[in-house]
C-alpha cells in the first residue's frame, strides 16, 4: 500500500542540508533508487513517497543520515553503508536500527566493527556460538571480513591461540605451475585480501611480528593435509574451489579449542567443469549436522560499491541456479 510520509529535519541548516541531499541530490536519487520511492525537499521539509516499508526506511535513514551530516562528509559509499543497515532490515521487516543484547561487536585497531543488516549480524552470531561455520554468497558480503575480524578478536581475547588462514591453490582459469617459487610462493599473491584486513584491524608491523612467531599462519590448502589444530581460528577462504575429498580433509583438521570459518561464492567456482565443489557438497550434506552453522548472504548484502551488488543482482537474474556458464 503506498504512503506519503511528511518530515522535518531540524535544525535548518544549508549546509547540512546540502551534504545529505549530495550534488545534484544525487545521494537522494541512490536512496530513490535502492528503495525503491520518491524523494521530495524544500528546505529541511521532506515527502518520501512509495510502499509502506520502503517508505518507512526512507525516512528513518533520512533522519539518521541529518544526525551523522553535522559531523561528517557524507558519500555515497557511506550511504550504501546505511541502506545496508537500515533499509534492508526494515524491508524485511525487521526492526535493525535497534541493537540487540546478543549484537556481536568486535574492536579492532580500526575501531569497532559491527554486521550490518541481519544476515551479517547472524553469520557474527554463530561464529561465536558454533565451531564449524560455513559463509556463502557473493563478492562484497563481507564474509572474509568478519571472519578475520572475529579471528582477531579470539586471539586478542586469548580464546585460540593463533590464527590459521588457508586457501585453495585454484585460481580463476589460471596455472599456478608457471608461477616462480615454490607452491607457498606461488600462492601468497591469491592470499591478499586475508593479509590486507589483517593489516587493517592489526597494523602492517604487528601482523609481520605475528607471522614470525607462527601466530597467524598462512596456507595454501594442501599444506593441511595430515594436521589437527588445537587451540586455533582457521578460515578457509574461497571455498568453492575445493573438491570433496579436499573439503573433507580441511574439515577434520579442526581440533579441541578451534573455530573454523568455511568462506566462498558458489557462482564462482573455478574447478574443471566435471568436478564438484566440495562447498556446493558440504552445504548440501551438512546442513543438518548439530554444531555447524551455515549463513547465506545474497546481493542485498553487498557493502562495496552499489554497482557491485547490480551485477550480483544482474547475474543472479540471468542464471538463477547460480551457475555462470553464458547461453
């Protein structure tokens, strides 16, 4: 049912005003576009037009976005940020902006980080609780992000003892043979985004410190093979690109103490076409199995930028098992 909304944003400031509002009301227009109404100004006297819900986040975003633009710059990438936490939540009709007793918040060097939207703040949730746990959906989700923060957090915490991250040495169409140095060399570049976020929660020399005492370990898949961690936080990033048999021996490494993180996009799987993803598999015969938890994100997710979550949304459209092969 559509609604008019009427509100007034006070006080009335031009500056502030115009900061929400972005050039040429172009951070309007995002708000527009994502949610799907219309936005009508005058001054700090707002109409927001559209569907009950939609409508509704519109307008507590609005207000919440005057609060923060008397501090801060406003850009569209923090209000994409917003609509993560704001709009998605209130669409799905559940009350977000409230924080809740069982809210994950983890403090880093950055600051402190939070999930944003519901399927963040759950896959945070379980990581706490369970000691398998299996992160799913596409590029920007977050998923690699929080795990390292939450790994973070247990050994700052004392919780574990050292920080495992691992990764399968299969890359998009790509042969690591004619890579120079040694299987660990060759796949240390792939390794990047788990070492820039160390970098970013830790600093650059604290993480170098880390590494050299064995603290955090990193790992291409198949230096796992015949180990058992005690005491440790291992995440296995890009997961789809694990066959069964590899998935099964990364899942009987986790020993008494540990936590283990399962991160990966199944629409982005670069096996040989007759081989199955051992996260495809995992997800299919695990589901049920007591003390594994499984968090599912989709475009909605996406915190990069909002181009990145229509292409999500795009491919998603065109191929809605979640395969990527063109007609």
């Amino acid at each position: 049912m559509s609604q008019r909304l009427n509100l007034e944003l006070e006080p009335a400031d031009t500056e502030r005003l115009a900061n929400l509002c972005g050039q040429f009301d172009q951070h309007l227009k995002q708000i527009e576009s994502r949610l799907q109404v219309d936005i009508f100004c005058r001054g700090n006297l707002f109409t927001v037009q559209g569907e009950s819900r939609p409508a509704r986040a519109a307008s507590r975003l609005l207000k919440q976005l005057y609060k923060l633009s008397e501090a801060e710059i406003l850009t569209p990438e923090l209000i994409n940020l917003h609509l993560q936490e704001s709009g998605i939540a209130e669409l799905e009709g559940v009350d977000d902006h409230v924080p809740h007793a069982d809210d994950i918040t983890i403090i880093t060097k950055r600051g402190a980080i939070r999930g944003r939207g519901p399927h963040q703040k759950q896959y945070l949730r379980n990581i706490d609780k369970y000691a398998v746990n299996f992160g799913i959906g596409p590029a920007g989700t977050g998923k690699t992000y929080l795990a390292v923060a939450s790994a973070v957090a247990a050994l700052q915490s004392d919780n574990v003892q050292r920080i495992v991250l691992v990764r399968p040495a299969v890359e998009a169409g790509e042969r690591l043979g004619f890579l120079p140095g040694d299987l660990a060399q060759k796949v240390d570049p792939y390794l990047r985004p788990l070492y820039d976020a160390l970098y970013e929660m830790l600093g650059f020399d604290h993480v170098t410190r880390l590494i050299d005492r064995n603290v955090i370990e990193v790992a291409p898949l198949a230096f796992m093979r015949g180990r058992t961690l005690n005491d440790a936080f291992i995440i296995l990033d890009e997961a789809q690109n694990t066959t069964t048999e590899q998935m099964k021996m990364f899942l009987t490494r986790t020993g008494f103490g540990s936590t283990s993180v399962i991160t990966g996009d199944v629409t982005q799987i670069d096996l040989p076409k007759h081989q199955l993803s051992g996260l495809k598999h995992a997800a299919k015969i695990l589901k049920d199995v007591d003390g594994i938890s499984f968090s599912y994100f989709d475009a909605r997710d996406v915190v990069r930028h909002p181009m990145v979550q229509r292409i999500v949304q795009a491919y998603d459209k065109a191929n809605p098992d979640g395969s990527t092969d063109a007609d």
